[in-house]
C-alpha cells in the first residue's frame, strides 16, 4: 500500500481521504495566506514615489494574510476561523471512516466561505493591483520613474481560492461516501 504514510489511525488504517482533502485544503490557504501579496519591476522606487504620493504604498513586501486583513478584517477572520474549524472536525475519530454526514456538510460549508473569502479578496487584491499600476503609470508620465511598471498580485490570493475548493470537495467525497468505505482501500477482499 503506497499510502502508508498517512496511517495515523489505531488500527494503521489511513485517514479517509475526505479527511486528507479537507486538511490539505487548509494546508494550501496557510501557505498561500503567508506568500507575498504582490510583485512588480517598480519595487525600488516605491519608497521614493510614497513620500511624494501616501496613496501608493512604500513596498509590497507584506504578505497575504497581512494585506487581506489590513483590506477586510471580518473576511480575514472569517477565512481563518473557516480553517482552524476544518481542521478540528478533519481531525475528529475515527480517522479511517468517512466524516459523519453533518460533520461532512460543515466541512462542505466552510469550504464554500474559504471559496467565497478567497474570489472575492483576490478580485479585491487585483483592482488594488491596477490602481497601484495606474499609480505607476501617473509616475512615469511625470518622469519619476523611467517606466510605467506592470503590478501583479501573488500567489497567496491564487492559493485562497484553490484552498477553498480542496475543502469542499473533501466535505463533499465525506457525504457521498459508503457507510462501509474507511479509507484508501476496499475490503472486496
């Protein structure tokens, strides 16, 4: 069996693979929430052009989690409650058997939030994105800058909504799952 390594259950049955999804649902939207929030070629000049514009920012090095909560704190909280509770049902006995169904229909729930916090900070961090190149754009014309740079959200948003899919579809392979299935393998013998 080449899924040895997830045997975590007493029995050294593996984790239903419902579970896993889930977990490596929140997995991804912890990577994602700490990688950079946006990039660009303009990076050197930013602290010069934020002392004669506050309106753009002095760098982009913040990451996700930082920029998503500075934008929306209730959506940050939200994304991050939506994980640790994920987590904390993904994890609960018995590992090899399918989550229970309600458990199976909160996971499916709290991915669909994940999804929704996700999009919508990710459409919320390319509009900043664009202002930010219509900023750099106003520079350049005025010859602050020699270019007028192109701005590129990170990862991390990409990552959110990726997050938020892996969950549900691991809430939803827990619902649909047999009474009788536990994990990886059948018993069809």
């Amino acid at each position: 069996s080449g899924i040895s390594t997830l045997s975590v259950a007493r029995k050294g049955r593996p984790m239903h693979y419902g579970r896993i999804l889930a977990i490596v649902g929140v997995v991804i939207g912890a990577v994602g929430l700490f990688l950079k929030k946006a990039s660009s070629d303009a990076e050197q000049f930013l602290g010069a052009l934020n002392e004669a514009n506050p309106a753009i920012p002095s760098s982009l090095d913040e990451n996700t989690w930082t920029a998503l909560y500075n934008d929306t704190a209730a959506a940050a909280i939200v994304f991050a409650i939506a994980a640790v509770a994920v987590v904390i049902v993904a994890v609960m006995p018995p590992l090899p058997a399918a989550m229970k169904r309600l458990y199976a229909l909160a996971v499916t729930v709290l991915g669909v939030v994940m999804l929704i916090v996700g999009v919508f900070a990710t459409l919320g961090a390319g509009d900043d994105a664009d202002t930010l190149e219509a900023g750099l754009a106003q520079a350049a014309g005025a010859g602050a800058i020699p270019e007028a740079y192109a701005v590129n959200i990170g990862w991390g948003w990409y990552l959110l909504i990726i997050a938020g899919v892996v969950v549900a579809i691991g809430g939803v392979v827990s619902l649909i799952a047999r009474p009788d299935e536990d994990a990886l393998s059948s018993d069809d013998g």
